[in-house]
C-alpha cells in the first residue's frame, strides 16, 4: 500500500477541518439532542445536512477533500432504522467501495468514517465526533497548504 | 444577486458564544452583495413579522437564516419567506444554536465554526432556483379490501361521513370469522348478534346507498398515488343475481350435488347452490360452478325452475369482469390465516378423528354450524373429557416466534361453553404462556381457572406432545416444564393454530407496492406510532392483516384508518406535493435504469416508448438515492443538487 501523502504531524497548532455528511432524520437529531445536552466537543465538524445518507455521491467526498477538508465523516441511520427504508445500506455499501479507492490514493482509511447515530444518541455522537477529530489531528494535515 | 443574511440571537442562547458584529467582520471579503441582520427571537410572532417587513423592505434575492436547528423551524420560518413573497426554497437555514453556540464553549471558535458554515450556506444557496409544490385535486373515494369486522368497520365510518365506499371481498359472504363464531369472548356475545346491527347499517341503512359492496372480488392491480389511485378489480360471476334474489332459499334443496363445505371446515356438505350457512349477509345464494353438474355438461334447470322470482334471477351465463375504481386511499384489511397444524404430525390433525383446530370447533359450537351447535362428533359420544392444546405454532422460534393474541381469549371461552353445554366434561389446557391482558379479558381466564373440572397444564416445547389414536379417540402424552410426564384420553382435542398472514397478502403487497414484514403480515409505517399506516402514503391497514389481533383492536384499528382518511383526504382540497424531489433529465437519460432499482418507493418507472426512466414525483420522498446512483449524473436532487452541496462544502472548506 502506499503511504499517505500527507505531511507529518505538525504538533501543536493543527485544527483539522472535517465534513460531515449527516441525514435529516437520526444523525442530524442526534447531533442536535447533544446541542440540546449542551456537551462541548471540538468545533472541527462541519456538518453537511442531507435528506438520507444515500444522497451522498462518493463524489462529494473526493471534493471535500480537493477543497481542503482533512476527514470526512458520514453519519446515518441504524440499520433498519433508515427513514427512507434502505438509504443508509446503499451509502454503507458506497463507502466501503470507496474507502478502497482512497488507498489507492493515499489517503488513509481512517479519514473516511461511516457511523450509525440515532435521534436520541447524542452522547453517542459527541464520543464519534471526538473520536474522529482526535484521529485526524494525530495523522495530520492531509496536504501542506503552508 | 442579493443574500440577506439573518442571525437570531436567540434570547443569549446563541449571542452568548456568536456575536452578530464578528460574525459580519468574518464574512466581508468572502461574500459580496451580503447583508445581515440581527433578530431577536425570530420564531416569535414579533420575530416572525420583523422578519417578514424587512424582507419586504429589503426584497433579498436569496436568505440565510443563522438559527436554530433546520428540524426545528425550518417550516416556519418558509411560511414566512411565503407571506412576505419569496419563494421559501430560496432559504437555508444555518444551525448555530444545536451545532455551535451550545457545543462550543470558546466564542472565537464558535463564532468561527458559525462564519465557516454561513459562508457553505451563502454559497449554495445563489445556486437554488425557486420551487413550487404541486397541487392535485384529491379524490375522496375510498377502497376497502376485506369485509371482516376491520373492514366494514372502516366502510361504515367512511360512509357515516359522506364518503362513497367500495368493499372488495373475496368470498360470497361479509362479516369475516365472528360471524362464523357462536360467541364471542370475553362477554359470550353472539357473534353474529353482534355484528349484525354493522351489517344492517351496511347493507340497508341510511349511508348504504354510498358502499358499494363487491363478494367474490379480488384487487389484481393498483396504480397511482395517494389522493390518486386506480384499483382494477376482478369480480367473479355468483351466477346468483344480488338486486333480483330475495333470499328464500328454493333454489338449495332441489339442487341435486352436493361438496363438502369449506366455510364449516368440511365438516358437513353444502349444494352446489347455497349459503356458506344459515343468516349469512348477504342473504343471496352463490353458485360453485367447479360443483354444478351444468358446467360439466349436463343440462340441470332445477334451481332456476325453482325460482319463485323469475327465470333472470338466476344466471349460469355470467361472466367475470374487470372494473376499475378511482380512489384516493385504500384500506387493507384482508384478517389473517391460520398455521397449518398438518406440519405438525404428531399432533395427528387431520389423521386422527376428534382433533380439531379451533376453528372448526368454533362451527362445532355454532348452532348455525354443522351439527347445530350440539357438542358431538358425527359416529361419537358426547365427549367427556377435552383437551385444549394452545401455542400450536406460536410462541416457538423454529415457526412463529411471536404469541398469536387471540388464543388464550377463545381458548378459555371454549372452557365456559363446554361447562354449560355439557357440566362436568373435563376440559385439559396445555400451554406454554397465558396471555389475556385487558379489563374484560381476564375475567374468562378468572372463569375458566374456578372450572372445577379444568386442568392447566404448562409445556416447554410443541415436540413435548404427542397425540396418538387410542381406540377410535384421540390420547393426549405430555411432558410438561417439570419434566414430569402425562396421559389424557380425551373425545376431542382442540388445537390452537398461530395466526398466520393471510395466504393473499404477499400478493396483494406486491400489488401494491406495500411492504410486508419478517413475518409477512402488512408492514406498518411505525408500529407504535402509526400502526395502521402502510409504507405507502394512502394505504391504510386495519385488522389481522397487519399483526394478530382480537376483534376490538380490528375494530378500533378500522375506525383509526376512516380516520386518517377523513383527515388527510379532505373533498375539495388539494394534495400538496413537497417539491423536494428527484428528476430525470430526458434529455441526457441513457435507460440504464438502475435508479428504478435503488428507488425505496417505486417511484421511478420506465417509459419503454422513449427507453428512459421517469420519477413520478408525487411517490417520490426525496430521498436522493437515485440522485446518487445515477451512473450518467441526470438526475437532479432538488434542494440538493450536486451543485449546491460543491458549493456547500467550498463554502465551508473556503
């Protein structure tokens, strides 16, 4: 496999911008139930509010990362929970295609995450949130813009 | 191109961490042709007008609101752009209460994170193009598919109402299994009493004139959407007319062949005319022509020259027809079937004489049934001792691993009936759970448990219980959950089937385009929330065919489907048609056709004339599944087009 192209760590000072694909009707209640919480977590997650993961077109994730996002994180229904009965399969199906074809990009796997969150997992969304922007900052920028 | 931007505070919840004066610092530069504008409370009513004056004064081109959560007051705040002129599709909302000022403590950051995501907003939102939701003249007749008490329950309320109502049954006769039960637990009420009085509304009560009643008919094929549908129903020939027959019954005994009747469980003979049995409603013969010697070539009058009415009453020349029927929703309730107890041969069903299912003991106990209610096998004594065997095929993970909801209640009905027909006779349960929950159901169980010749017997397993032939009667062996074994010699042993889906209901799912579960009963939107929605706008479930359930649900389930009806079905009103949806251009479409088979909905067809595919835009949920699956990129997202989520995420990522 190749390495990543990326540079290393820089340590201290690196934010890490991430996308976050979430669908309308758990992810993105969920990320609401933990703003209702009022539970901090980094500010590193811009969420891209979509009707049903099965929206998102692999597409969108290679350019979030041409314009510069150093993750990207899709989150959706539990199985069988889908508000529009098998969006989520399809999306789950779609990443796991497409994590294959990052590597052949080198971009690590770790920077394309798919998660189950429902409508009432806000806790469960602020430890993934934390999770991910935790591994991105670990594994670094993805490119040097300095 | 003019974008207003407008922040609400939101009381300090947001301006407490956001600070509208940063916010526009951070944005000059990236964004030209932007104002922005502070609003206090803006889903107030105060909050709502000054939204709707500035909006006017101001005449944006595009709007930003930076708020709360979209899930929140989006709707709102779109009702708004409406009454102030602009388009609301011409509007994003920004969530900086949920997602940024209540996670982020740090006012730099979130004031940041807040600018990052208004300038995704800003950017998408110069690309949407205003959309308009259709409107569609709903029509307010309605479809019923099953005449059991769910069914007719529906239809009556529908008609109370005003609505005009056609009922579909597949069998000669209305009123589904209670009418074939002597009584009916837990109050011992007559089946037929009690449905009678619903059955007489029906056919020849004030509204009667607005149900259409259709026996011996089948749904073969549905079309169309809610508010919209055409069903195209196959009604068979009852060679019996039902305006002209005044039900007297000359025709039956002169008939000179005779099979064995199906509605008593083949335990006695009908003619080829007949009544399934006696005060079945309609009280209109039906005609089996797979019986009648006529249709095998002979040359039989005997019925029709018994008409007193006339020679036109009764018609071997009819035919089966196709009719169709404009309707705007449709109410499944087509009740359920009964496992077959033969797939379980050691309880010798069907193989040793006196073992019964229980509903072939209910017409035993029917005194309209085969042996006028008498509680006797043909060629048998009157029985002294009953088992009652419970669970067959419920409650057991290798069949049907939920409990059926209707056993135990008719179980311990059959208790009180024995003790009254014949005291004394010892009646034996064996059961793996007891379940009669409900104000008046527990009663029959308080009833049947002080039967002082009544035992209770708890099994573990199905394969713990063997009936064999003990000289011409059946002989009960159990073991039961102590492990300890046992013998009963009983006259009759009483099985109680799960109750199983229907035999019809994956087809007529399939017809539909409605879901069934793991089970295959109809799937409901939301068990608990909806249960008597479909997965498909417009289609109604009521009954047993969505999940086991005893005659009061069915009932109440019934109502609850005239009930959506009335409510989202209203005459004279328009259906409203979100706009969110996806389209094909034409143009571009290669027919592939591989949207049509990621569409949850059915909602894309192929037109084969011009070999392209083509989204019916009232099915379709905006899903944008298709939109992404699309190997040739022509379909549009609307909303979320491919354009505006780039543009988003440059917005954002800027």
């Amino acid at each position: 496999m190749m390495p990543e192209i990326a540079i290393p760590p820089s340590g201290e000072g690196f934010e890490p911008k991430i996308i976050g694909f979430l669908c309308n009707w758990c992810a993105y209640a969920g990320a609401d139930k933990a703003g209702t919480f009022q539970t901090p977590y980094p500010p590193n997650v811009y969420v891209i509010r979509v009707m049903c993961t099965g929206r998102i077109d692999p597409q969108f994730v290679m350019r979030a990362y041409e314009l510069g996002a150093d993750g990207v994180i899709i989150l959706g229904c539990h199985p069988g929970d889908c508000h529009y009965k098998e969006g989520n399969y399809r999306a789950l199906q779609r990443h796991r295609l497409l994590v294959r074809l990052l590597k052949q990009f080198g971009i690590a796997e770790d920077r394309c995450r798919f998660e189950f969150v429902s409508a009432s997992e806000g806790t469960r969304f602020v430890s993934v949130i934390t999770s991910m922007v935790e591994t991105v900052r670990a594994l670094g920028p993805l490119r040097n813009n300095q | 191109m003019k974008v207003g931007i407008y922040f609400c505070s939101c009381g300090t919840s947001i301006s407490e961490r956001i600070s509208s004066a940063r916010l526009m610092e951070s944005l000059h530069g990236h964004t030209e042709a932007v104002y922005l504008e502070a609003i206090d409370f803006m889903c107030s009513e105060e909050g709502k007008a000054a939204l709707e004056s500035n909006l006017r004064d101001n005449a944006p081109d595009r709007v930003v609101i930076a708020a709360c959560s979209p899930r929140d007051h989006e709707p709102t705040f779109r009702r708004v752009l409406a009454s102030a002129g602009v388009n609301p599709y011409l509007m994003q909302m920004v969530n900086i209460r949920e997602q940024v000022a209540w996670v982020t403590p740090d006012p730099a950051r979130a004031t940041e994170k807040a600018a990052r995501l208004i300038r995704g907003a800003v950017a998408r939102i110069r690309l949407h193009q205003p959309l308009d939701r259709q409107e569609l003249d709903v029509c307010p007749e309605v479809l019923v598919v099953g005449a059991g008490p769910a069914g007719l329950k529906a239809a009556f309320t529908l008609a109370e109402a005003g609505r005009r109502v056609t009922v579909v049954e597949k069998s000669p006769v209305l009123g589904g299994l209670p009418v074939r039960f002597e009584e009916i637990a837990p109050t011992m009420e007559c089946g037929s009493c009690m449905l009678e009085p619903l059955l007489g509304e029906i056919l020849h009560g004030e509204h009667s004139g607005r149900i259409e009643i259709r026996t011996l008919a089948e749904v073969v094929d549905v079309v169309g959407f809610h508010g919209r549908f055409t069903a195209r129903i196959r009604q068979s020939p009852r060679y019996v007319s039902s305006e002209l027959c005044v039900g007297c019954g000359e025709c039956i005994p002169v008939c000179p062949v005779s099979a064995t009747n199906e509605f008593n469980c083949g335990l006695n003979e009908r003619k080829a005319i007949d009544v399934p049995f006696p005060g079945a409603l309609p009280n209109v013969p039906s005609l089996d022509a797979h019986t009648c010697i006529r249709f095998r070539g002979e040359d039989c009058q005997a019925c029709k020259a018994a008409c007193p009415v006339g020679e036109s009453v009764i018609d071997h020349a009819q035919a089966a027809q196709m009719i169709e029927r404009e309707v705007g929703a449709i109410v499944v309730a087509i009740g359920a079937s009964l496992y077959d107890c033969r797939k379980l041969p050691d309880l010798g069903y069907g193989r040793i004489g006196g073992v019964l299912t229980a509903l072939d003991f209910e017409r035993i106990l029917a005194s309209n049934g085969p042996t006028a209610g008498l509680l006797q096998l043909a060629g048998h004594e009157s029985p002294d001792a009953v088992a009652i065997i419970h669970c067959v095929g419920s409650l057991d993970v290798r069949r049907n691993d939920y409990c059926s909801a209707v056993c135990c209640q008719y179980a311990f009905k059959f208790n009180h009936m024995i003790e009254t027909k014949l005291p004394g006779t010892k009646v034996l349960h064996l059961y793996k759970e007891i379940a009669v929950p409900g104000k008046h159901e527990s009663s029959i169980l308080h009833r049947a448990r002080a039967n002082p010749n009544a035992a209770f017997v708890r099994y573990g397993d199905i394969q713990d219980i063997r009936v064999s032939d003990s000289a011409g009667n059946p002989n009960v062996a159990y073991r039961d959950t102590t492990g300890s074994l046992g013998s009963f010699d009983a006259d009759i042993v009483v099985l109680c089937p799960a109750v199983v889906p229907s035999d019809s209901a994956a087809n007529l799912a399939a017809t539909m385009d409605t879901n069934c579960d793991r089970f295959g009963f109809f799937e409901e939107l939301h068990d608990r929330l909806d249960a008597g929605r479909s997965t498909v706008r417009g289609i109604y479930l009521a009954g047993a065919c969505q999940s086991p359930m005893d005659i009061q649900h069915a009932m109440s389930q019934g109502a609850a489907a005239a009930g959506y009806i009335l409510s989202g079905l209203v005459e004279g009103k328009k259906l409203y048609v979100e706009p969110i949806t996806a389209s094909i251009d034409a143009e571009r479409c290669s027919g592939c056709r591989v949207c049509g088979k990621v569409c949850p909905y059915k909602a894309i067809s192929f037109d084969a004339d011009k070999e392209v595919s083509v989204v019916n835009a009232v099915l379709c949920q905006g899903c944008g599944t298709c939109v992404a699956a699309c190997p040739a990129g022509v379909i549009e997202g609307q909303f979320f087009t491919d354009r505006a989520i780039c543009a988003e995420l440059a917005g954002v990522l800027e």
